[in-house]
C-alpha cells in the first residue's frame, strides 16, 4: 500500500470506537488479530491525511515535511515500554507531525495533532526540548529582541484563545538574571502553542485539512520562531 495514493474522505466514528476498544483490550494477542482494522480505520486514513495535509501546509510553510509512512509523519502503534512504567503495549492515541528543515522530527519546529476517543489536539513548536535544543534556546533567548518578540507572540496566543506550556524549571539558569526583561522564558524546556477540543464534525470529512489549516496558520509565529530558533548556532 506504501505507493498508492489515498483520497482523504476524513476519519469515521469506527476508528474512535476502535481506538476505545484497544484501551480496553491492550494486548499485543488482540492487536494482531484486529490488525486489518487497524489499516482500514487508522493506518490508511492517516497516509491520506498526511498526503493531503502535507500539499495544505506546504503552501503555508514550503520546507514542511509530510511523509505519509510510519517514521515519517505516523508514529508506530507500538509503544517503547522499556524504561516505562506503563507496559502497555499499544497506543489508543494516534500521533501526525509534519516537521520543518532537515532535523530530527521531534527537535524541529512542527505542526502536530494527535486524536484519541475523546478529541483531537492540535499543536505548532517543539513539545519537548533536548539537551542540544534547551541549550540553543537559551542560548537564542539571550539576545533581548528575541525575548521580546517570544513574548508578544505567545500573549497574542494567550489573547487567541490557545494554550501555552507552563515553565519547567524553577531557577533562572546561567547568563539569565531577574533584571532581564522576560527572563523567565529560560524556564522553560519547551515552546509550543496548543489547542484542544472534542472532534469537531470535519474530523469526519475531507474536511479536515481546511479545518486544521486554519488552526496551524493561527499557530504560525509561534511554529515560525521556534523555527528560527532552531537555526540559531550561536
């Protein structure tokens, strides 16, 4: 199926009603057995999401990556469990990212979502940073005009509506003091922006991209910042 080209008719409600019943039958035994259901309602929907999504954004962002393979812009089904708590094998929540540049796709600026039985989320950033990225980051925050600029991007979010992380640390690291203005920002170990909701009714139809579209180009400054960050090499 890797070279087919799927039209995206959006995803069904069969797909969360699947998705909910992994929840509560999370075994690798009972995942292989419903394994073809797996490629109808999630595997080849995303392929096609990814495929139309990706022609979206590329009109928005030209150097965005949409790959519509899993390692790509689909995440496995399978978990990591091996330095987790948490042993369960499969995943209920369904992940897309679609990465700027040439980087890791979990430390480049991206657009990302992510549904699950109760509703999608929606992402633009990086959701986690590395030693490498934190460091970049701060590095990048200690010239004042970006500062400033992260700060007026991410009170515009606020006022939008959108979702922030909250800081991570609690001591203002090396080269950062409270006289800084905005000093704070070095805090954090993440920047992103974020909106969550119940599935609306074009995550059931082709719909979808025009919906996500509009979500990620209101996200955009701040998806567009963490990306020059990214270039920064000090």
């Amino acid at each position: 199926m890797e070279g087919v080209v799927l039209l995206f008719h959006g995803f069904s409600r069969e797909a969360l009603i699947f998705l909910d019943e992994i929840r509560a039958n999370n075994t690798k035994a009972w995942f292989e057995a419903h394994r073809d259901r797996y490629e109808s309602l999630i595997l080849e929907p995303s392929r096609a999401f990814v495929t139309e999504m990706g022609a979206h954004l590329q009109a928005l962002v030209p150097t965005i990556n949409a790959v519509p393979k899993v390692n790509g812009s689909l995440f496995r089904i399978y978990r990591d469990i091996r330095f987790r708590k948490d042993k369960r094998p499969i995943k209920h929540r369904i992940g897309i990212i679609f990465w700027q540049g040439g980087g890791r796709r979990m430390q480049s600026s991206a657009c990302y979502l992510h549904f699950d039985p109760e509703g999608i989320f929606f992402a633009a950033g990086i959701r986690g940073f590395s030693d490498e990225t934190r460091m970049r980051y701060r590095d990048y925050l200690l010239q004042t005009h970006h500062r400033e600029a992260l700060a007026e991007i991410m009170a515009s979010m606020q006022w939008q509506g959108l979702g922030l992380p909250d800081p991570h640390y609690k001591r203002l690291p090396q080269g950062f003091d409270e006289r800084m203005p905005h000093a704070g920002l070095s805090l954090y170990n993440s920047m992103f922006v974020y909106r969550q909701m119940a599935h609306p009714e074009a995550f059931f139809s082709a719909d979808l991209c025009d919906f996500a579209y509009a979500i990620y180009e209101q996200m955009l400054p701040m998806q567009q910042w963490v990306y020059e960050m990214t270039l920064h090499d000090g």
